[in-house]
C-alpha cells in the first residue's frame, strides 16, 4: 500500500491535486468494491449455505464479482462461517494475517457472532470471532439464508465504496 | 547410479485446518517420501462445540435443535436419531402418519446429504460441473423443507412424540414432480462422472477398503458397502416404519473409491422410491402425541441407532427421572469412518488422498461433536 | 441371536468374569470388573459363536455422586449374525481421582480415537494406549477434565434458569 497511502500527500501540494485523489479513490474503491475474493474457508453448518449455496447454481455469488481463492494470499474477503472453536480461534488468526491489505471480515452466523447457540454450557467455543479479529459485517441467523449472505456482500461494497484513499496508511505502517 | 542413492528424506506435509477438500476443518499431518505417502495422522477437534456437555443441562425437546448441528447436511437424520432413541427409553408411541412423514422428510434429506457429497467430491477431483448440477436439484429439496418447516439447513422438524408441523398445502404436488424429474437428473451425473476416463483413472483401484479393516475400524453407512457387505441398519434393525417399504441396499464389489461413489449414487435411486411409496400410503391424523414442555422421563438409560446418510448414528442416552438428560453419548458414522483413512491411503500418491478423504464422506462436525 | 438367548450365553459362557446380566431396550448388557477388562474383550472379539468384531459405541459416564465413579460402557456388534451386547465396567474414583484401566484398542482398533477423547474429558488414564495425545481438545488445554460434572472453567457460562 506504500505508493497509495502515500498519494493524497503528494497530490494536495499540488494546486487541484485534490480532483485527481478524488478520481484515484473512486477508481481504487470501484475496483476493490468489484472484485470481492473470497477465501474457501468454512468452519461449520453455515459454510455449507454460506460458502457452497450461496456459490452454487440459484444464488450465484459470481454476479458480485466474487470469487472463491483457496489461498489466503489471494483473498480480500474472510467469510467467517460458522463457530470458531478456542483451537480454531489461533489458526483462524494466523490465516487472517496471511491476507494481504485491504481484507474485510464477515461474521456469519449466531456463532460468529456472539457464540450463538453455543454461548451457555460450553467450554470450548470462542464467543464471537471478533474477539480476535475485526468485523465488517454481521449476518444474524443459524444459519443465514444465502439471500441475506448476499445482502451482507452489497453492504460491504457499499462500505468500500465510501473508503478514502488514505484510510489503510495506518494500519500497514 | 542405483535407484537406492537416489532417495532422498522423508518429509512432512501438513493438510489442513484450512484446506479445501477436507469438507471442514481438519488437519492431516503427512508423511511423505516424494509423492508417495507413507504415514498420515489425523487431527481433529477444531470444531469441538461440547455438544455433550450441552446437553446435560438443557431439557429432552430443547435438545432437539442441537442434533441439527451435529451433522448439518442430514439433519433430518440426526434428528430421527434422537427422538427415536428418547421414544424408546420412554414407551412414547409415535402416530403413523408423523412416522410416514419422518421418514420421507429423513429421505428426502439422505438424497440432499448424498447431493452435497457428489457436489463436493467432484470439485475435489477438479470437476466443477457436477457441483453446479447437484446444487441445482438440493435447491428444490430445500424449497420442500423449507415450506414445511421454515429452514434450510437446520430444520428443527421432528420433536419427542410427532413431527411439529404438518406438511402444508401445495407440499404434495411439488415433491412429486420432484420426484418425477429427480431419477434423470441422478442419470445426469452418472452421464458427466460415471464413465469419465480421468474420473476412472482417479478413482479405480484407489483406496480399496478391504473387510477386515472395515470391520475392525467399525466403518458404517455407504463406506462398508462399497466394500461389498450388505449391512443396513435401515434393513437389519428396521426401526421407525422402514419394514413396511420396498427397497433395496446398493453395495459394491472391490471397496475402491468408485465403489463407494456408485453406492451413494444407487442409494440416491432407492431413496426416492422409499419417498415415493410414503407419499402414496401417507395416512391422515395427528402429527404428534403430545408431550409436556417439562416432561420427565422414567429413570434408565437407553442405546439406539439409525442409519444415516453417512452410516451408523447412535445415541446412548442415561436418564435419573429429571426433564434433563443425565448424559448422551453419541457415536457418529464419520469418527470411525475417518480413523480407517490412515490404513487405507498409505502407499497412495498424495493427489490420491483428496479422492480417498472424499469418498469416505466424512463429515468434520460429526467427528468433533 | 435374539438379546434374551444372547445374555444366557454370555452368563454361561463366560460366568466367571461377568455379573449383572440385564436386558436394556432390548439390548444384552452384562458388568465386569476392571481388571477383566481387556481379557474379556479380548474373549468376545476372538469368540467364534459371537463374532463381535465391530464397536458401535464406546463412551464415559460421570458417576461419581451416584455409584463412586466413572462407568464406561463399550456396545460391540456382529453384521453376521445382527446381534450386539453392551458390556460395562465401574472405575472407582473419589474426588479429583483419574482412575486406571487398560485400553482395548489392541483389540478393536476404532477404540483408540474413543479412549483419547474420554481420556481427555473425564481424566481416565488408559494403560498402554499407543497414542495418549489430546484428540478434541488442544494440546495446550490446562483446565482440567471438563466433561466431569460439576466442571467450571474461566470461559465457562452456566444456561441460567428461567
């Protein structure tokens, strides 16, 4: 992100720089916004309507732009379906630390949540995913239909789409 | 230069949690010397929710939503495991008719279940068509769920005494055009995989399960009847009203992963006509006997099974006469079916093992619990 | 064989180290002691008129307040002949005793996944068990056994009563 996070410094010394940052944003957020790959990654119940309906013939996740990457290197998107167990929670943190900048989170499910169903009684559950990570989206549901998985995937273009161009130089510094 | 010299070390490799064709998150730690594989073990646990744990402090019906879970491509199945086994420690008698519809809605799921298999499996081998194929048929079974009971995935259908709802209007018509079009679509896969020749190639003669080790391992469900042994639980101990259908229990013939594909596949035939015969003798009357929301059970413990998609689902459940369970064990087909992989992937190419993991139809939260 | 004809074999045959023969839901359960465990395994696997060579379910119960201590209860099963009997055993413990007993996975080799999971959960030590690691829970897991009843642990939330 160096030369990107670098660019509305430069751009403002000089006079109407300010239009051309503008333009730069607009492009890097419509590209991001577009092009949402998701990383294969499913945990539990809601992987199989999250991950594999949600991708498969009637719902379509192609139409978003998004793509499945088995590969953390190559996603953009974690879609964290399904309960994340206390031995998961350490692995799940190293693989969201393989993915490189800008990376969205979406927390699907009453698990990923807040534990869901699993909050009483358990010794083995982490009670919600963002106790270890940040979270961009929440889907309520056990499991959510693929129509609201879709419309978390909307919510979060329009989110990148309101990105300034400096809003990751912190992060990566 | 001898062949011996050229040998280099044995290494590992690890699989998992995050791999894509282990259907969930487990990890293989492999052995391997060049691409052949000489030891794999298995790590599981990942997703461990303490679902026994759960269940001594919640009531005998606010169990019910749990065995979902347990195994969510059949939950169906999962439930009938359950009520089953609490109606037999209590003496409940269950109306026919919410027998009828427990065992097409636990069919009707058994071809979902088996559908998602050949979906995934395929996409492991690197066919991707046939996912898209058997998705669009598990749409339709879904829709047919989801009118009768509101959900998708995890259906809450079956409670102790009954079923909770009544099929509704429209129900009828739709399912059987299901089933009218449903034994095409079934010779559609077989037409995209069956007679493949790279299908063929990657999964003739691999991983040959043999009988001894099935029996040994305690390798349930369409696994063991690849290897050619006629054992359905379904036929052996009929439970729920299964003895009054006419169906037959496809097996193979050398326990090769093909085998074991073209179970799934048969099974996929006898279900249907297992769903068609209940829906022509669907008696009429109640749904369910009712039970107490505090209802007590009578002090005992009681062991029982069922064949579900996978294989062998049992629940040994141990009441002490209060609303909650004292304690439910409960054995699943994957625990044991993944413990044979190790015995019958080594010597494989490690490209093998994705079709051998695959046609074992393991199935992780069933093995964490 | 039918479970009534199935009990009266085994109290015959094998009468010396089985007691309490009962019928369960329809299932021939008999109890042994913990020190004929494994030979009696061994026994029933290698018994030609049984052929008892597959588990259908092996698994722990905290009975330490009712009968002082853990039972295990193994269902073994024939798909020859569609018979299968439950056989249990008492482990006595007090308190926070782990209680000793030998493993049978030398005898059905699906039993050593069960023994490192009610080994992990409920603290009982099974001898010779080729592989004791942790199966479910992690490796770095120090808060004791937490299927035992009774069990907090730092992350643990009771379901309040309504």
């Amino acid at each position: 992100m160096g030369v990107v996070s670098k660019l509305p410094v430069y751009m403002e010394r000089i006079p109407g720089g300010g239009i051309l940052t503008t333009s730069a944003e607009k492009f890097f957020n419509w590209s991001r916004a577009s092009s949402l790959w998701y990383m294969l990654f499913g945990l539990a119940c809601c992987a199989i309507e999250g991950l594999m309906a949600t991708g498969a013939s009637r719902y379509d996740y192609d139409r978003l732009g998004m793509i499945f990457r088995a590969s953390p290197r190559q996603a953009d998107l974690m879609i964290v379906a399904g309960t994340l167990t206390h031995k998961m929670a350490k692995r799940v943190k190293i693989l969201y630390d393989q993915m490189s900048e800008p990376k969205y989170v979406i927390a699907m499910g009453g698990c990923a949540n807040n534990g869901g169903p699993f909050y009483y009684d358990c010794y083995s559950v982490l009670k919600g995913v963002d106790k270890i990570i940040p979270v961009d989206i929440y889907i309520p549901g056990c499991p959510p239909r693929p129509e609201s998985v879709m419309e978390a995937c909307l919510k979060l273009q329009e989110k990148i789409k309101k990105q300034k161009l400096g809003d990751w130089s912190s992060s990566t510094s | 230069m001898a062949i011996e010299q050229l040998k280099t070390e044995e290494f590992m490799v690890n699989m998992g949690p995050q791999h894509p064709s282990t259907h969930g998150v487990c990890k293989l730690v492999i052995k391997m010397d060049g691409e052949q594989i000489k030891s794999i073990q298995p790590h599981v646990g990942f997703l461990h929710r303490s679902i026994e744990k759960i269940a001594e402090n919640r009531t005998y019906a606010q169990f019910v939503p749990y065995t979902d879970r347990i195994d969510y491509c059949a939950s169906m199945n999962a439930n009938h495991a359950y009520v089953t086994a609490v109606e037999k420690m209590a003496g409940i008698q269950v109306p026919e008719r919410a027998e009828y519809l427990r065992v097409m809605m636990a069919e009707l799921n058994r071809i979902a279940s088996h559908l998602v298999w050949i979906a995934t499996f395929a996409i492991d081998l690197g066919a991707v068509t046939p996912f898209l194929y058997a998705f669009r048929e598990r749409e339709l079974i879904l829709d047919l769920f989801e009118m009768t009971c509101g959900q998708r995935l995890t259906y809450n259908y079956m409670c102790i005494g009954g079923v909770n709802w009544d099929i509704p209007q429209g129900f009828e018509p739709k399912l059987r055009e299901f089933l009218k079009i449903f034994p095409q679509k079934v010779n559609e896969y077989e037409y995209l995989l069956t007679n493949n020749p790279i299908f063929l190639y990657r999964t003739k003669g691999i991983g040959v399960l043999d009988m001894d080790t099935a029996f040994a391992y305690s390798v349930s469900g369409p696994s063991i009847r690849g290897s050619g042994l006629k054992w359905d639980i379904r036929k052996a101990e009929p439970y729920s009203i299964y003895n009054k259908f006419d169906f037959d229990v496809p097996v193979g013939h050398t326990g090769d992963v093909w085998d074991r594909y073209k179970v799934r596949l048969n099974e996929m035939r006898e279900s249907t006509k297992i769903v068609q015969q209940a829906i022509e003798g669907l008696p009429g009357g109640d749904t369910k006997v009712k039970v107490p929301m505090t209802w007590k059970p009578p002090e005992g413990e009681v062991f029982s099974r069922i064949e579900a998609p996978r294989g062998e689902m049992a629940y040994h459940i141990i009441s002490d006469g209060t609303p909650k369970p004292y304690r439910i064990k409960i054995r699943t087909a994957s625990y044991c079916n993944l413990q044979v992989l190790p015995v019958i992937a080594v010597n494989h190419l490690i490209a093998d093992l994705v079709a051998i993991f695959g046609s074992l139809d393991v199935i992780l939260p069933e093995v964490d619990r | 064989m039918d479970s009534s004809s199935l009990l009266k074999l085994l109290s015959e045959e094998y009468q010396e180290r089985v007691f309490d023969g009962k019928i369960i839901t329809d299932v021939a359960t008999v109890s042994v002691n913990p020190g004929n465990w494994v030979s009696i395994c061994h026994s029933l696997r290698d018994d030609k008129s049984l052929l008892l060579h597959s588990i259908s379910n092996f698994g722990a119960i905290d009975f330490r307040e009712k009968l002082g201590g853990y039972q295990i209860v193994l269902t073994v099963f024939s798909h020859q002949f569609n018979h299968k009997i439950t056989i249990k055993t008492l482990l006595p413990a007090k308190e926070d005793d782990s209680p000793i007993v030998g493993t049978i996975s030398g005898v059905w080799p699906s039993a050593e996944w069960f023994e490192r999971e009610m080994a992990e959960l409920f603290g009982i030590i099974f001898e010779g068990h080729p592989d004791p690691r942790h199966l479910l829970l992690d490796d770095d897991w120090d808060e004791g056994y937490p299927m035992r009843r009774g069990w907090s642990g730092k992350d643990f939330v009771v379901k309040p009563e309504i």
